[in-house]
C-alpha cells in the first residue's frame, strides 16, 4: 500500500477555518463588552493568529515524521495565512455592512473627531467620511486581507525557523534500512 504524503493544504485550511471562528468569537464578545477596538485589548486577537500558525505548521511537521525542512515549515504557515485572511476578510465586509454596520458608523465618528483635531476643512472630512461611509466595508474587508497576509508570512517564518529539523546522515540511513525491510529482495 503506498503511503501518501501529507497536504500543507488541508491542514493549513482546517487551521484556518478554527481561527476564523475564534476571531468570530472575540469580536462579538468585544462588541458585547464594549470594548474600544483601539484599547490595547485589541491585540488580544493576535494570540490565537499566532498560535494557530505554529500549530499548522507543527502538524505538518508531525506528519512528515518530525523531519521539516524551512520552506517546507514555511508553506503551511503561508497557507494557514492566506486562508485565515481570506476568510476573515469574507467575515469583516458582512459584519461591517449587514451584521453590524454600527460597528462602522462608531469608527467613521471617531475619524471625524480625529480629522477634526487635525485641522482638516469640513469639506475634506465630508468626502472622507461620505467615501468610508460608501465602501467602508469592502476596505476593511482588503485591508484585512492584506494585512493578515503580511503578518502571517513573517509568523510563518519565525515558526519555520524553530520548527526546521532536517534528517541527520544516522536518521537517512535508519529510515533507508526501515524501507528495505519492508520490501524483501524479490531474487531471492
């Protein structure tokens, strides 16, 4: 029976998928609680981004027979990224323009304030705000994207620097005889 080798696809897909549902999660309790998306709170969505991320790639890892090389390490985490981004992203332009739309109002306000305090004309913070109030959502949707995507791929490449383990000459050879074992000289 041939033995398949593992999918960085799937594993980085399911990875994905649990991150997105925690993201889900904490936004909804934030919104809740009424925390402010600025407060130093907000960085507590990274946690499971990260962790996530190394448990892609430490999976990967564990199916491969603990041997991983760096881009090897690194392909699952990029995945898990692209994924989680992409799919956050589908989540932000529903929950910004159906779920919760007051979501984008309360930042649209504190925009105003803040181009305000700038010294902006009324005219400038009125084509701003009317332009975010317009495609708010579909912004925050790229931006998301894109962003989860950046800091992803550097996540992915710390994990895949301390994930890498390459086979020793010793760990060749043993896996090499293991082999041989299992398929005996047919000549004899």
């Amino acid at each position: 029976m041939e033995k398949t080798a593992p999918n960085p696809t799937a594993i980085a897909t399911k990875w994905a998928l649990i991150y997105v549902v925690v993201s889900i999660v904490i936004t909804y309790a934030f919104q809740l609680l009424n925390i402010d998306q600025n407060s130093p709170a907000k960085y507590v969505g990274y946690l499971p981004f990260i962790a996530f991320c190394f448990l892609a790639q430490k999976e990967y890892k564990d199916q491969l027979g603990g041997f991983i090389t760096f881009g090897q390490a690194f392909n699952p985490g990029f995945r898990y990224s692209l994924f989680g981004g992409l799919l956050l992203a589908i989540f932000i332009y529903i929950y910004l323009g159906i779920l919760s739309p007051e979501m984008l109002t309360k930042a649209m306000e504190a925009q105003q304030t803040a181009m305000e305090d700038k010294g902006m004309s009324q005219d400038q913070i009125d084509k701003t705000l009317e332009m975010g109030t317009k495609y708010g959502a579909i912004f925050g949707a790229i931006a998301t994207a894109i962003s989860t995507l950046i800091f992803g791929c550097i996540v992915a490449l710390i994990g895949a620097a301390i994930l890498k383990k390459e086979p020793t000459l010793q760990d060749i050879e043993r896996r090499n005889s293991a082999a041989a074992e299992d398929y005996p000289d047919p000549t004899v």
